[in-house]
C-alpha cells in the first residue's frame, strides 16, 4: 500500500512547459503589434499630421473664449481659415462683350479681385499678380480645403463667391489649376498627387458654374506637385506650394479659338491599315 501511495504522488517534471509557451505565444504576439505599427502609410499619416496641425494652431472659435490664466493670444497660421468681413459688390461695369474683353479688362479684373479679398491679400493667403498670359489669383489650399481633401469647406464660399462676381462681369477663359507639394499621398480616393489638384480644381470649377460663371469659359488643371514655386525641403516652402491658382486668360473667349465644322468628315489618327 505504501508503493502504491508512493506512485500516486509522483510529481509531475514537465509543468514549466505550459508556462513556456505561454511566455512563447506571447512574446509572438508583441512582435506582431511592433511590426504594424511600425509600418505607416505615408498618406495617411500626412492627413493625421495636418489636421492636427491645424486643429492646435487655428484661432479661437469664438469671441470671447474663457480665459484661465494670463490672457494668451493665438497667432494666425497662413494655413488658417479666415471669416471675411462682408463687402460690397465689385464695382465692374459693363457687359460681358463691353470694355473688359480681352486685354484691356485685366488691370480692373486685379484691382477688383484685390479689393474684394483685401483681408486675405494683406495676410498673403492670396496673391493677385499680372503676367502676360493674363491675371493670376493664387490662393493658399488652406483656405479652400481641409488637409488631404478636395471638398471646399464652408469657410471658402465667401471667397470664391466674391471671385465668381468678379469673373462673370468678364468673357476671358478662366483656368484653375490645382496645385500639390511633394508629400505623398496613398488613398483609396486620391492615389496620388495628381487626383487630388485635379479634384480640387474641379471642385472649384463645379462652383464657380453653380454661382453662374459661364462652363464653357472654365478649365480644370491639375499639375500635382511638379509646379512648385517654393522649396519642399521646408514647412514653409511646401506651404506655399499647396495652392490652387485662378488664372483669368488674356485671351477673350471665341478669339482664335479652332471650331471644327459641324459637316466635317471625322479622320483616323493613325495611318490607313495601321491599328
């Protein structure tokens, strides 16, 4: 009887193999959760990074925030979105075909879009500029767009409504051109660079027709980041690379334009029996 007892507590060596593999399993576990998190998609940290930016940086949302402390006064970020003051109508006259075709309508075209944006001109968000090619109003994407997106925000319409009047009181082709810094961006929405100036040109565009600027007169360009007027090497410089710019051709529109007559047979743009 005392054997038999004696076998019955035998004790059993191998336990420590359960709380091995636990300490194993585990240990894979950890590992697993470093490696995701150390791989991160580059658009989408880019979206996170700038929204974060603009949400601790912008100004206070109301008049008169409570204040804890010593008074502290938030300084506006050029990516900040800005409440214009109401103003008054542009002060063009005439007729579209009138005295403003052309040429000759864009120094007024300047200084109209100049007064209108006061505001945003004196904090350089907007740029008004004459080149040959005709007049160019070039506009940060913080004030139009959110981050890594190309649906105008509430705070944009009074700018581009006061551009649209503006712009109706001429006939000259108007091309917006989305512009992009260098940063990557991978979504299921915007691929690349190149989706998102072209959608924010559109987006632009779509207004600009709903606020009754004549569609056949818009064009919608989207340059991705390969127009850069700043170095992307620094905040500042891919900054002032993000924007999206209104150009109010010189040309006026119906003037050497190439229509091609309604009858007109149609032609292969390859040469016979080539495919």
């Amino acid at each position: 009887m005392a054997r038999r007892r004696h076998e019955e507590e035998h004790e059993n060596h191998e336990r420590w193999l359960v709380s091995y593999a636990d300490f194993i399993t585990l240990l894979f576990a950890f590992f697993v959760v470093m490696y995701a998190i150390s791989s991160v998609n580059e658009g989408k940290y880019r979206v996170l990074s700038d929204a974060l930016e603009a949400a601790f940086r912008a100004p206070p949302r109301s008049m008169e925030p409570i204040q804890v402390g010593r008074l502290a006064r938030l300084a506006l970020e050029p990516d900040a979105l800005v409440a214009l003051p109401p103003l008054p109508p542009p002060a063009l006259g005439g007729d579209p075909g009138g005295e403003l075709a052309g040429r000759e309508g864009l120094p007024r075209v300047a200084h109209e879009v100049t007064r209108a944006l006061r505001p945003l001109v004196d904090m350089g968000l907007v740029r008004v500029r004459r080149r040959p090619d005709g007049v160019h109003i070039e506009v940060a994407s913080g004030v139009l767009f959110p981050s890594g997106s190309a649906r105008l925000t509430p705070e944009a319409m009074p700018v581009l409504e006061r551009l649209a009047q503006v712009l109706r009181t001429v006939p000259n082709p108007v091309r917006v051109e989305g512009h992009t810094d260098n940063v990557p961006i991978r979504t299921t929405l915007y691929p690349s660079n190149w989706e998102l100036s072209a959608a924010r040109a559109a987006s632009v565009v779509r207004l600009f027709e709903r606020l009754g600027v004549d569609p056949g007169r818009l064009i919608a360009v989207g340059y991705g980041e390969h127009r850069p007027v700043a170095d992307n090497a620094t905040p500042e410089g891919r900054r002032r690379n993000r924007r999206v710019v209104i150009v109010v051709l010189a040309q006026p529109d119906g003037e050497g334009r190439a229509r091609l007559p309604a009858d007109a047979p149609l032609r292969a743009a390859w040469p016979e029996g080539g495919r």
